[in-house]
C-alpha cells in the first residue's frame, strides 16, 4: 500500500493539482491520498477578515477557524481531489476523519501554547476504510478529526497521513509519501538542488538544532521518523517528479 500526503503548492495550483493527480493514479497497487490545503484556507479566512496564526507549521484554530478549515479541507479541497479521480475513471471516496469513524483526537492540551481546536490522534479504526479499499476504492483523506463527542478538530495533515500509516502497516507493507513542491529536504532552503538524498534521525536532530531544518519541514520529518518507529516500511519525501519516477528521488529517511 502506498500512503500518499501531498501538500503545500501542489494542492494550492490547478495545473501542478492535476498533473499530481494524474501520477498519483498510476501508482500500482492500494493507495490513499492524504491532503493539506493551508494557503487555501489562510486565503478563505484573509476574505472574511480572520487572522490565521501558525506556531512551528501548525495553525492555531479557534471557532472561526474551525469553520473555516472544516469547510475547504472537508469540502472545496477534498471534493475537487475527488471529482479529478473520478475524471480518469478512479473510483474514490472523500472522507474525513469523523467519517466511519475512521481517526479519534482528542483536543490538544493547553501548555505554552492554546492551540485552540487541534485534535492529537488517539485511535484510528481502519477496518472500514479497508474494505473500501479491498473493492478498489481510493480514499482521499481532508486533515479533520473528531473526538466522538460531536467536536470536529483540526489535525496537522502529516500527522494524519503518518497515523493511517501505522495504523494500516499492521496488515500492510506501506510506503509513506510525502508530496510537495520542493525535490525534498534541503540542506540550503535557497537551493532547490541541495537535497539530502538519505536523512537519518539523527542528522535530523542535528539540522533541526542548527536551523536548516526549520517550520512546516520539522512536523513533516518528526511524523516520518515515528513512522518507522512503528512498522512503516519506508518514508520518502520528494516532489511530482518523484512521485513519477517510482519515489526514486528526494528525499529516504532511516532510522540509523
């Protein structure tokens, strides 16, 4: 099974979404596409006066907020995902996370930071989406979860596509993409050519300490290393040529 989380300006511009869409749905075998969609909803919120916050890539959500990610995650992004699929006759499904009940969060503590409605994962109960699978369908999964009491709650899309991950890799052999506009991780943000082609935890800690590793990149990698840690068979970071070329550039993590 392939996990697939794209992100960032793939998700954002209508010709690099298609062209994504396209590769996506010519990778052989089982997979699940896991979408962000931030600059879409920080453009939404910006027309209707609310102030997006983002602490170390992650956004605060307050009630306004929430409103406004549940509606482009779980509707305009999602949906248009879908209808794409649909497009090169790709029988797919768009859930979120309180559909089939398929991930439980709880709201996560206030400590240094009120992170507001942001759900950390509790449970994911894959059985469903497996069977929906089974039967060819792919599932396209918007970054909201649910706390089984009626709250909706935002959750880091990384986050969600590391925790399907894990969740899947006990029945599966599952490779975790992530998708976005950059060839992987650099070692200078200002050269798109500087990628590190092998990154392990520890030189992660290293670049992180020093600043190159900086922001939204630092959710991404922490989510791919804890990945690993519980059974996924390999994380790769890399861009829509990546992706085309069987995931044979950007950038592997390992553990050692």
């Amino acid at each position: 099974m392939t996990i697939v989380k794209v992100g960032g300006k793939v998700v954002e511009e209508p010709e690099s979404l298609k062209a994504f869409i396209k590769d996506f749905a010519s990778i052989a075998g089982q997979k699940i596409l896991v979408h962000g969609g931030g600059r879409s909803a920080t453009a939404i919120a910006e027309k209707l006066g609310i102030e997006t916050k983002m602490v170390d890539g992650r956004r605060i959500t307050d009630n306004e907020m929430l409103n406004v990610v549940v509606m482009v995650y779980g509707g305009l992004v999602n949906k248009n995902i879908v209808a794409q699929l649909q497009a090169l006759n790709k029988q797919a499904i768009g859930v979120t996370g309180a559909d089939l009940d398929l991930v439980r969060a709880v709201k996560r503590p206030v400590k240094e930071i009120d992170y507001g409605c942001v759900g950390d994962v509790k449970a994911v109960n894959s059985q469903q989406l497996e069977e929906l699978i089974k039967n060819g369908v792919i599932p396209v999964v918007a970054p909201l979860t649910h706390d089984g009491q009626g709250q909706m709650l935002n959750t880091n899309a990384d986050t969600m596509a590391a925790e399907l991950a894990k969740a899947f890799a006990q029945n599966f052999r599952v490779q975790l993409v992530y998708c976005f506009e950059k060839k992987g991780v650099l070692h200078n943000p200002e050269d798109d050519n500087a990628v590190i082609a092998n990154l392990t935890h520890n030189a992660f800690e290293e670049h992180k300490a020093s600043g190159v590793i900086n922001d939204g990149m630092i959710p991404k990698l922490d989510n791919g290393f804890s990945s690993l840690k519980q059974g996924v068979a390999g994380v790769v970071i890399t861009n829509i040529d990546g992706l085309k070329s069987g995931f044979s550039s950007g950038t592997t993590l390992s553990l050692e």
